[in-house]
C-alpha cells in the first residue's frame, strides 16, 4: 500500500519547512462571531477551507478528521459499543498564478480502506462572473453534496437523504462555468458542468430498488462513460446577508447502456434530479436553520417489479441553537449548542398497480444533539437518533435507536 510512504513525504514536507502561514476559512466562525466574512455561498465551500500556506513550497495543505462512538440498536438487537474512524480528508491547493489555481481533497475512509480523490479541479478565473473549471468535480446537486466537511455540523452522521438517496459526495471528471455578482447586501451564483455520470447500477444493485448512490461505486465513470452521454449538472443560488440563501439545482441525464458496438440494445433512460436547499441564521438569537429537499425521477424499465420506484424524494433539516458563549477551560470564545435534525426519505413514491395501495419504503428519523466548540474548527457531539423504516408492503416500521458521540476537527 502506497499509504504509508504518502504520510511520510508529508510529514518530511511539513519538518523541513520553517516559515507556516495560515490561513483560517473564517466562513466557519459565522456561529461563533458576528465579524464575520460576508457574501458567502454553499458554491464556495470547496474554495474556503482551512489551509496552511507553506512559504518554501508553491502549496497549500490542510484537511479534517471524524471519528465516533456508537450504541445503536435495532429492532430491539444490538452490536453494541461501536468504535469508528470514519475519514481524514487532505486539501492540497496552489496559485499556480494570478486567477490561475488547483484545488483538490484526498478521503481516506475507514481507516483508509477506500482511498479516493474527492476532488481535484483547475480553476481559471477570466471574470468573477466567468470562471472555468475542469477535472474531478463535485457536482453541485444541493448544497450539502458541496459542503460536507465534518467539523462544520453538529451531528456526526451525514444526512440520510444525501447518502442513501442521492449519492454522497457525489464527484465525476467533467467541466464547466461558475461565478458571482454582488449586488448591496445581495450574492448571486451560478454553476453548471458537463461530467461523466451514472450507469445501470442505480437499477441493478444489491439494494434491490431504485439507489442512485450504487454508482459511486464504479470507479470506470472515471475513464470511460457508460453510454457515451454527458451527465449535466446546474445550480443557481441567491444570498442575503439577512435573509439567508437559497438555491435550485438539477442534474440529468441518460444513465443506462443503451447501445453495444454501434447497435441499439435498448431505449435511452434517463434520470434527473430536482433538489432546493436553504440556509440562515434568525438574527438576535442566532438560530441556524438548514434545509434541503430533493426529487429523484428515474425512467425505469416495465419489465423490472415494483420494488424498483420511478420517483424518489427526500430531506432534512437542521436546526442549531447556541445555548451558551463565553471563555471556557481556558478557550475564550467557546460555544455549547443544542440542536435537533428532522429527516424523511421515500425511495419508492406512487400506489401498487394491482391494489391501488401506497407503496412504502420510507424512512424517518429524529435526531436531538448538543455539541461542544472550543474553538469554531473543532467539535465534540453528541447525538440521539430514533428512526423508523418501513418496508416496501408498510409493515409496521423497524425502529432504530441509540447514541452517537464523536469529534470531527479542521487541521
């Protein structure tokens, strides 16, 4: 495994170098302080990061960690304690010149057992309203997909709807244009990218159903496209320093083989996604509220049963509430908040053709937390979930339920 000698190139690389510069993404402070950075989109979470710039090399480098603990039971069975490390993620960036830059994440998971370039992207600004952006991107399908670095939530596991729906952390080769426009108190962004896509895995899987996050497993949809068509990615977003921001994105496109050496096999079937996401902070009492909901249609072949849905929906929302700040063991603008997540996803929407009854297969979930801040980078949290999952006939739900506590930290 090339790991280890990775590690120890960095940490040669960090000896050597005497003269460290950082550079905090202070968007991440917008909970602790008021003199904050404005005039921030979910679009720029790729580009905010906390890096540390090293004066002896043309880099940039920085990244974060999660890890937990669990109790989790179903249906009345338990593994008992669980102990996880989830993911340590590197950003490596460089200002290659002036409005000329390179960007990208490397995930190790799982106690680096799947190891995968999240992102790795050029950037060349002719405009700020007319950037281009070319290699591994992450497509911007709502806003968590672009924003998913743990130190910045208060709960330890990713929304349901962003992972088991929609595909987490979605990323594929690919380009396209983004930009911005400020207007007084207002911010307004775009993005679109051409990208390779999905395949047939999203209805021929080991789930048995409709499940778009399958095809994050192929790692082919980085060489080679699975029909030869583009999957187009489009977001647009407006932000108010008060009101908060709000944005409507769509990705589409045809995800199955429907041709073999130049002979037609099969009609072109095509998925799309509609998904809305919002995000703000209630000024006075600094309550944080975020919200996203998506809309799944898949064209979905009349042979296949009705496990397989044609439509999906799904979402959550968050909200954070800052319960105490002051100076604490030493940290002077430490902060506790309690917080709670509502989440529901249907992965099957429509009624049985035979009976006329709804077809289940959904899920929803409660999740009250408190969480600790010594410092904005850094989290301590601790989580409860209570969920309930029916299957595809609405037998009466499984009930999922425990205790989650982990840290997640910005480096």
């Amino acid at each position: 495994m090339k790991l280890p000698i990775f590690l120890i190139l960095l940490a040669a690389i960090l000896f050597f170098c005497r003269k460290v510069e950082a550079q905090i993404d202070t968007t991440l402070l917008r909970h602790i302080s008021k003199d904050t950075v404005a005039h921030a989109l979910n679009m720029d979470a790729v580009i905010n990061r906390s890096l540390m710039a090293i004066s002896s090399l043309p880099i940039s480098i920085g990244g974060y960690m999660e890890a937990n603990w669990e109790h989790l039971g179903s249906a009345g069975v338990s593994d008992g304690n669980e102990f996880q490390f989830r993911r340590i993620s590197l950003f490596f960036s460089s200002s290659i010149t002036e409005r000329i830059k390179f960007l990208s994440e490397i995930e190790f998971e799982d106690g680096a057992q799947e190891i995968s370039v999240e992102f790795a992207a050029l950037d060349i600004e002719f405009d700020p309203l007319l950037n281009l952006r070319g290699g591994m991107i992450v497509n911007p399908i709502g806003a968590f997909n672009q924003n998913h670095d743990g130190p910045k939530w208060e709960f330890v596991d990713r929304p349901i709807a962003a992972t088991q729906m929609l595909p987490d952390t979605w990323s594929n080769a690919g380009l396209g244009l983004y930009g911005k426009k400020y207007v007084d108190n207002w911010m307004f962004g775009y993005e679109f990218y051409i990208s390779g896509g999905f395949d047939n895995s999203i209805i021929e899987n080991t789930e048995n159903k409709t499940f778009l996050p399958a095809a994050t497993e192929n790692p082919e949809r980085f060489e080679e496209s699975s029909n030869g068509e583009p999957l187009f990615t489009g977001k647009i977003a407006a932000g108010n320093d008060v009101l908060g921001e709000v944005g409507f994105s769509w990705m589409g496109g045809i995800y199955n083989t429907y041709q073999s050496e130049g002979l037609t096999i099969d009609d072109k079937r095509r998925v799309d996604v509609f998904d809305v996401d919002y995000n703000t902070t209630l000024p006075n009492i600094d309550t944080r509220i975020i919200g996203e909901w998506a809309w799944i249609f898949v064209d979905v072949p009349a042979t296949y049963s009705q496990n397989f849905g044609d439509e999906q929906r799904g979402g959550f929302v968050d909200i954070v509430q800052p319960v105490l700040r002051e100076k604490m063991f030493g940290w002077p603008n430490a902060v506790v908040n309690v917080a709670c997540r509502f989440e529901y996803v249907d992965w099957n929407v429509g009624t049985f053709k035979e009976t006329g009854g709804n077809i289940a297969d959904d899920l929803w979930s409660v999740m009250p937390a408190i969480s600790f801040r010594p410092v904005a980078q850094t989290v301590l949290r601790l989580n409860y979930r209570y969920q309930k999952q029916r299957d595809i006939l609405g037998n009466p739900a499984v009930t999922t339920s425990g205790l989650i506590f982990g840290i997640s930290t910005y480096f």
